[in-house]
C-alpha cells in the first residue's frame, strides 16, 4: 500500500502536468466540436443540397475512421501536404475533426424529434422563421440534445488518450514516463484509472441529471 | 421535403436556395480544388510515392495487417456479446448479490479509457514477469470495455419488451431463467440487433488502438509502408489506402446496421418495444 501511494507522490512533477494536460485538451476540443458539429448539423438540416451533401459526406468519412487513424494522418500524412502543427495543437485538431462528426449526428436527431406539427403550427399563428426556430424549435430540440451531447463529450474525454501514442504529454502518457522511471506498472496504471474517474464522474451525473429533468412526455 | 425547420419554399424561396446553393457548390469544389492542389504542389501524385502498390510484397502485407484487424475484431466482438449478455443478466437479477457487482463491473468498465484497460492487460503481465504478445492484450481490453457497453444495449431491450410478455409467460407457469431465456432475450436481442452492430462497428474502429502497443495490424503497416525513404516517405498514400479499407468495411457493417434497422421496423411481426428504448440505444452509440 505503501509503494502504492509513492508512485502517486514520487512522481506529482508527471502526474500533475499530464492530466493539467488531457484536462486542457478536453476543454480546446469540446469547444472546437461543438462549434464545427453544429456548423455541419446546420448544413444537414439545411435546405441547400450542396450543403446537405457536404455535411453527410463529411459524417460519414470520420464516423468510420478509427481516431488512430485521424490522429496518424495529421501527425504523419499532413506534414508531407505542408500542414505543421505542434503536438497539442495537432492532437486537437483531430480530436475536433473526429468528434464533429459525432456532435452533429447528436445535434441532428435531436432536432429531429421536434415533430413537424410543432413548427407548423408555429407558422400558422403567423411567426416568422426566426422565431419559430427560437421559441419553438430549439427549445425543445434543446433537452433532447443535450444528454446525447453530454456522451458524446464524456467519450472524447476517454478518447483524449489516444494522443499518447502520437507524443502527446497528456495523462494516457504518463504509462510510458513511469515505466522509463522502473515505476511499478500497475500502481501508475490504477492512479491513471482513479484520475479519469474523477473526471469522468461529474460529467456522468450531469448527463444522468440532465435525462431525468428533461424527459420530454410526449 | 417537409422538415420542422423549413416550410415549403415558394417562387422566392426556391431563387434564394438556388443562389445560396451554386455559391456553397462553389465553395466546396473550391475547398476540395485547394486540397488536390496541395496534394499536386507536394508531389502526392508522382509515381514513385505510389510505385510499392504494385509490389506483391507490400499488397501481401496490407492483407496481413486487415487480417490482424479483423480477427482482433472478430475474437473481441464474440467475448463482448457474451460478457455483454451475462453482465445484462447479473444487473437484471432480483438478487442483490448479483446485481450489485454487475452494475459496478459495468459502471466502472464504461468510464475507463478504452486504451488504459488496453495498457492494463499489456503492461500488467510484463510488470508481473509474464510475456505478453499485443494481440490479446487489445482483445481483453475491447471486450471489456464494448461487453459493458453492450451489456446496457442488451439491458434496454429486455426492458423494452413489453410487459404482457414476460407476464403472459409466467402465467403459462414458466421460470425465471425460461421466461429470460425463451420469451425476453430473442425478443430483445431482435429489437437491439441494429445498435448491437453499430456497436461492433465501433470496437472494429478501435482495434487500430493495437498500433499504440505495436500489433502488427492495419495501420502499424500503413506506417510502414508510409516510412520508406526510397519512395519518398509516402505517408499520405499509404494511409489514403488504410483509410479507404477502414472507411469500407466500417461504412458497409454500418450500411447493414442501418438495412437491419429498416427491416425489422418495417417487419410485419414487428417487436412490441416501446420506441423509447430504441432510441435509448442509439443515443447510447459510443463514439
């Protein structure tokens, strides 16, 4: 128990940074995804072709690449069409490449949900576009997004280790700087776990919470 | 098209679509002209860099490495649809025995990163002495992570069925484990077999997680080939091919995914679930 603890206390100078580290990356790529989702959701639901084509054609390419492969072709392939990027600034461009996608599907099908009446309706009584898209759309697309989004956001979390095999210093890392030390494996492994969990936890009861205050009766 | 957003659009309308589209069609074949000039300007399409294609060698390895990828993925999907089941069936139980360290199997299993369990089954055996090859360190990790997951998809859909089954069932005097075996499982596993495959689609994407810890798979050879200095290091090439094959594959277990939701909605012996659940398991899709 003792040795346990030391790998925790022993190595703060790594520990601490790297998860400073995913923590940063999480917060750059949940605003990038959610930003660029949204832009790619309101292209899906457009009513301009073009755009709609751009939209699905960019969902379905990077819902079936493995993250692996999206983080391999920025660290390696990009470089060789002139692109650099540093390695944050690059783990985090494919983590908001990858996750988009992922956020306008949640965006899409909760908009989706909102039945046509609702809309039609709204039109009836005479409301311009706007706000029928303000006060009656959204509102209601809003608590069906929400929970969905909140996953999708708590799987990125998860995801953000998959920068650790392309030098990335964030916390699915610190394995490698422990082993280089002759740490013990396991402990760092389990103080890694405990980390994710106190990370992932508040965003778990918030997506919990959100579902149970919004279930919309319909 | 009738969509909550947009009404019908009139004479008005349709010009201003009409406008918007051409200048949006501009700019995506802009977009896409600026890319194949990057792809011409950095020499992407000089021969050399895609001369190794044609090498029996290098066609033998790509071959290999989807080999390693789909029987990684194939091992894995079969454990995780049998932990998954189990799992369902222990949170399911009326005892408390069972369902309490099914649920903290499974709560704990879904909020690990997927490659820290994947370091686990690697890094632990080396840190005890024993020597582990890649290949089934990524397949523990995969089938513990996606049975947890599954194991909720399989959960909502015995849940799902309607009540009158399992009542009906047990009033004919079956037993627990025949009402769950006979009655609410086939039932579930039919309404859930659309988000059960999108779920492997998922774990297939995450073996190329083995490249982190050297499995020889798809794209461990994608790297290969991309890193040779002789055809000009042809990192863009050789990982379009990796990507075409992943997109493939995954786009047409998706394909059927989507084909066996279509088919079974639309089924004249359709499963009385409640819609929620179905729903509840699409949301659930992990990314």
């Amino acid at each position: 128990m003792d040795d346990f603890v030391h790998v925790l206390t022993d190595n703060w100078d790594i520990i601490g940074p790297h998860f400073w580290e995913t923590i940063k990356l999480f917060l750059i790529a949940a605003v990038g995804s959610v930003v660029l989702g949204t832009l790619l959701a309101a292209m899906r639901v457009s009513p301009v072709p073009a755009l709609r084509g751009f939209g699905s054609s960019y969902v379905l390419l990077l819902r079936n690449t493995p993250l692996t492969l999206v983080f391999a072709l920025q660290v390696f392939a990009l470089p060789k069409l002139g692109v650099t990027f540093d390695f944050t600034t690059g783990a985090c461009v494919a983590l908001t490449a990858y996750t988009s996608a992922f956020v306008c599907e949640a965006l899409r099908s909760g908009i989706n949900t909102v039945p046509v009446g609702q809309a039609e309706a709204a039109r009836a009584l005479g409301m311009t576009f706007t706000q029928v898209l303000t006060n009656v759309v959204l509102p209601q697309a809003f608590r069906t997004v929400v929970p969905p989004l909140v996953s999708v956001l708590n799987a990125m979390l998860k995801n953000t280790t998959v920068a650790a095999g392309f030098s990335v210093a964030e916390a699915g890392a610190i394995t490698f700087y422990l082993s280089e030390r002759g740490e013990n494996q396991i402990y760092g492994l389990l103080w890694i776990t405990i980390g994710f969990l106190i990370l992932v936890v508040p965003l778990v009861t918030l997506q919990r919470m959100l579902e149970r205050r919004w279930k919309v009766a319909r | 098209m009738t969509n909550v957003l947009y009404d019908l659009p009139g004479p008005k309308a349709r010009l201003r679509y009409r406008i918007i589209g051409i200048l949006s069609a501009v700019g995506i074949v802009a977009l896409l002209a600026y890319v194949g000039w990057r792809f011409y300007d950095t020499g992407q399409f000089e021969p050399l860099r895609w001369e190794q294609f044609q090498y029996k060698q290098i066609q033998q390895d790509l071959l290999d490495g989807y080999l390693t990828t789909l029987s990684a993925a194939g091992t894995a999907a079969v454990f995780a649809v049998l932990l998954g089941a189990l799992l369902a069936t222990g949170r399911l139980s009326d005892h408390l025995v069972f369902r309490a360290p099914t649920t903290g199997f499974v709560e704990l299993f879904r909020a690990i990163p997927l490659l820290i369990l994947i370091f686990f089954a690697y890094y632990g055996p080396i840190q005890l002495g024993y020597k582990v090859g890649p290949f089934w360190p990524l397949v523990i990790g995969l089938t513990l992570y996606n049975g947890a997951v599954l194991s909720e998809i399989f959960r909502a859909g015995i849940i799902a069925v309607a009540r009158g089954q399992s009542e009906a069932a047990y009033a004919l005097g079956m037993r627990k484990s025949q009402v769950m075996i006979s009655i609410l499982l086939p039932q579930a596993v039919r309404a859930m077999l659309p988000a059960i495959v999108s779920q492997l689609v998922v774990l297939l994407k995450d073996t190329a997680l083995g490249f982190i810890i050297q499995l020889p798979e798809l794209l461990y050879y994608g790297k290969q080939i991309g890193g040779r200095l002789p055809f000009g290091f042809p990192y863009v090439p050789s990982y379009l091919v990796v990507a075409v094959i992943y997109i493939g594959t995954c786009g047409l277990l998706s394909w059927f995914a989507f084909w066996l939701q279509r088919r079974l909605m639309g089924g004249p012996k359709q499963v009385k679930t409640t819609a929620k659940a179905v729903k509840l398991a699409d949301v659930g899709q992990s990314v």
